[in-house]
C-alpha cells in the first residue's frame, strides 16, 4: 500500500520533507514558509545597513517600531481586540493609532524633541548610537520570530539591552521588571478573590453600551500609559532628540503600522490573551484593562529606569486565573489549566530573557567584561 504523506493544515497540501516522516518542525516551517522568506530578507537588509548609520537606524527603528507593538500588543490592546470583534477595524485602529499620535506629541513637546518619555536616560542609554552591529538590527527580527511563535517576551530587554552601556543599567531594568510581576501578580489575586463572585452577578446577561464606552476610556488609558513605558524600546535606535520631519515619519510609520495589526486582529500571539478566562466580555476586559493601567501609572511614578511590561502583564493574568480559582469561579477541575498556563507564560518570557542577554553579551563588550569580572 503506497504511504499516504501528512497534509499541511494550513493550505491541505502534501508537506515535502527528506526522511520517512515529517517532524512539528518541518510541517511548521512548510507552512510558515512565506513568514520566514521575509525573516531571511530582513536578516540580509540588517547585514548590508550595518555598515552605515545613517540607513541603519532607521531600518533598525522600522523593525522595532512594528515588532514591539505587534508582540506587546497583546498585553496593551489584546483584550480591547478581543471584546470589540463585532466592530470593524478600522475604528479600533483610528482611535489606538490617533491616541499613539497624542501620546508621543505630548512627550515630544514636554522633553524637547524626546519621544521616549525620558526612558531613555538610564546610564548607557542617553547618546544616541552612532554605529551599529548586525546583531543590533537583527534583535527586533528575532522579535518577529518570536512573535510568530507566540511566544510573549520582553521587548525592553530584547530592544534595549544591546544597548545599554554597562550591566548596572540591565540589572536595574530587571529588579524593577521583577517587582512589576509580584505587583501586578498581587493586587490581580486580591481583586479578584474578593470580587469575582460580584463580577460573575455583574456580568449577567448583555453589556450595555456604557460598558462599552467604559471599556475604551480604561483600554486608551492602559495604551497610553504602556507609550510612556515603551515607547523608548522604539526609539533607541532613533537620535534622543527629533527633528519635525524625523517626527513625522516616526508617528506616520508606527500608525500605519498598527493598521495592519488591527487588521489581522492582533495575529497569531492574540491566543495569549484568548485562551485567559472569561476576556471576551467586555465587563471582563474592563476590569483587566483598568487594573493593569494602575499598574503601570505606579510605576510610571516610581522613576525613569526602562521596565519590562510584559513581566507586569502576565503577572497579572496569573494572579487573576489563580483568584478566580480561590474563589471557587472555575470549580474544582480549573486548577491544573490554571497553572499550566502560568507556567507556560513564565517559562515563554524566561525563553525571551535569556535570548535578550545572550543578544547583550554578544553584542556588548563591557557587559561581556562585567560578567566575565564577576567570575
């Protein structure tokens, strides 16, 4: 009997692979071919820009402009894609792309010419490079890689520790990232503890409109206050003060981005925040959304030192899942999912520290020094 060969779910179509059979890996590059051509392109774009500055920081900003927004969009606009999938689009898109514009005008006017709310003035990381590496550029690729694996990593340690002049500056981005998780993982646990039996009475039946303008005002309030943090993992590529036309092409490049991201409703890492309990809802997505932008403003508060948002993201819908199972939400058969899902969110962000510091030491020769000088 001739041996049938497997089909390629994506496109119902024979996969070709050497061997007698073909592995997740093969079926998963067969038909993410097309996605890993353009990485393949990218990579060649990064080796021939590296040499000259001037092209290479904006190729570099372009790269990371889309790719920070694209995997951080889960924990900023997931549940706002999410509970708002009735709507077209293009209204999610003009009204997250026109709070963009605001955000980084506003930080552009306040700290002469600076887009990065002054996150970007942590020893090592105020002069603007004035050379790059391939690795450099290659970093937000990698980021795009991950991304289309699902995997939500730190776009702050990945962008900005091959940056950074000194291991200091990493380590202080780490210590604050770390308490950003016990925080978030916390304050989630405790609200909603005490309150998911309230919130299951108050989400009985069809949301009203009001629910819904709600919802828009606390997830614009999250995306603004997640610009203020992250919007310097963008523009470290970029001179720390910029220009009108510099200005201009930033803000038009990063909004036509998100089009696209809202277009393919948040791709392929939006099943980070899809498979969380109870996140369609728009009441739900209220309370998420307005939780994580108290979060964010502390630490807005606290000083100027870059932080991982994702850490704070997922320790909050850890610290959700495992609340909502205290309080008896799920039943009895939730706990097993409960941590199977935390686990494998620690461990996806733990897989994107450690390729960022590997990037770092790579990259960086005084990190490497100060690591080496450590042993």
């Amino acid at each position: 009997m001739k041996r049938r060969k497997p089909v390629d779910p994506a496109v119902g179509s024979p996969v070709r692979y050497f061997g007698t059979s073909a592995s997740p890996l093969l079926v998963h590059l067969n038909t993410e071919r097309r996605f890993y051509l353009i990485v393949l392109v990218l990579l060649v774009l990064c080796a021939a820009f590296s040499p000259y500055p001037q092209l290479a920081m904006w190729l570099g900003f372009m790269l990371a402009g889309y790719s920070a927004v694209a995997n951080d969009s889960i924990q900023t606009i997931g549940t706002f894609i999410a509970s708002n999938n009735r709507y077209p689009w293009y209204y999610l898109w003009l009204y997250i792309g026109g709070l963009f514009v605001l955000a980084i005008l506003i930080s552009w006017s306040l700290y002469d010419g600076d887009v990065s709310y002054q996150r970007l003035q942590s020893k090592g990381l105020t002069e603007s490079p004035s050379e790059f590496s391939f690795l450099q550029l290659a970093a937000p690729v990698i980021l795009l890689v991950l991304t289309r694996l699902r995997i939500p990593v730190s776009t702050t340690f990945m962008l900005l520790t091959s940056f950074s002049g000194t291991l200091g500056t990493v380590t202080g981005m780490l210590q604050k990232s770390v308490s950003g998780y016990f925080i978030a993982f916390f304050v989630a646990l405790f609200i909603w503890w005490l309150f998911s039996k309230p919130l299951r009475w108050l989400q009985r039946g069809d949301a009203s409109q009001l629910w819904t303008g709600f919802q828009w005002i606390t997830s614009g309030t999250l995306w603004f206050l997640w610009i203020a943090q992250d919007a310097a993992n963008i523009a470290v590529f970029l001179p720390r003060s910029l220009s009108i036309p510099q200005l201009i092409f930033f803000c038009a490049f990063i909004f036509a981005g998100l089009a696209l991201l809202f277009y393919l409703r948040g791709d392929k890492i939006q099943n980070v925040v899809d498979e969380k309990s109870n996140v369609v809802d728009v009441r739900a997505a209220t309370m998420i959304d307005l939780v994580y932008a108290g979060v964010l403003f502390w630490f807005t508060l606290v000083n100027t030192i870059p932080m991982s948002t994702t850490w704070a993201f997922i320790g909050l819908f850890a610290g959700r899942e495992i609340g909502m199972s205290l309080s008896g939400y799920h039943g009895d058969s939730r706990w097993k999912k409960t941590f199977s899902l935390i686990g494998k969110d620690i461990l996806m962000v733990g897989i994107g520290l450690l390729v960022s510091i590997l990037l770092a030491i790579a990259v960086n020769s005084t990190i490497r020094k100060e690591i080496l000088d450590l042993f």
